[in-house]
C-alpha cells in the first residue's frame, strides 16, 4: 500500500471532515502562497509536540477540527514532498497508522489545478 496520495485525492478532501489534511510548511510560506483547501497548518518544527502533547480541546480551539486519533487518516502536504514525507515518517513513529503524504506540494498542486 502506498504511503503517497494523488491530487484528485487531495481535491477531495476540501469538505471531507473524516480525513485531515496537515500543510506542514511556516505561516509565512502560507500567506506569500496560499493553502489547499481544507488544510489546516501545523509546521513540521512542532508538529511532533502538537500530535503529542495538544490537548482535544486545545486542538478543537486552534484548528476547529477533532484532534486525531492514532487511526484518523492524515494526509501531510508542504511546498514539494520533502518535509511532508519527513512529517509521514514522524507521525508514523508515534503510531499514526493511517498517514499519507503528498508528494506534489503545493507547487504540484497549483500546476495540476492550472490543467483541471
């Protein structure tokens, strides 16, 4: 089974509340470039204590989503696959075992929506 995702998975996820879709680049490339719809954006420098040590509430207060549970399906993205497979085999480690990445980034998904 494939730890990667495709862009019409991605696509798909805008109003999916079941999967939850981590952009895991810094706020500052997120306001110069914009986000996936339906990402929230935790930056790969914290997303291990954010997983880890983030209340349910606190999660729910900052995000607006359910914090997941070692079975909610993850699907990372960040600028071009580099830090969001760091980010799978992260969450992974700490028992994750629905995650997945997308290895087009951003940038792979502002060209795919130029074609679709």
């Amino acid at each position: 089974m494939s730890d990667e995702v495709t862009f019409d998975y991605v696509r798909s996820l805008k109003d999916n509340r079941q999967v939850l879709l981590i952009d895991v680049r810094n706020p500052s490339e997120l306001a110069q470039t914009g986000t996936i719809p339906g990402s929230i954006n935790i930056p790969l420098a914290t997303l291990e204590e954010t997983l880890q040590n983030t209340s349910d509430e606190q999660f729910r207060q900052v995000f607006r989503r359910e914090k997941p549970t070692n079975t909610t399906p993850l699907v990372f993205s960040c600028q071009s696959g580099r830090r969001s497979r760091a980010a799978l085999d992260l969450a992974k480690n700490l028992g994750y075992v629905n995650a997945k990445h997308f290895p087009g980034g951003w940038t792979g998904w502002v060209q795919q929506c130029k074609t679709n």
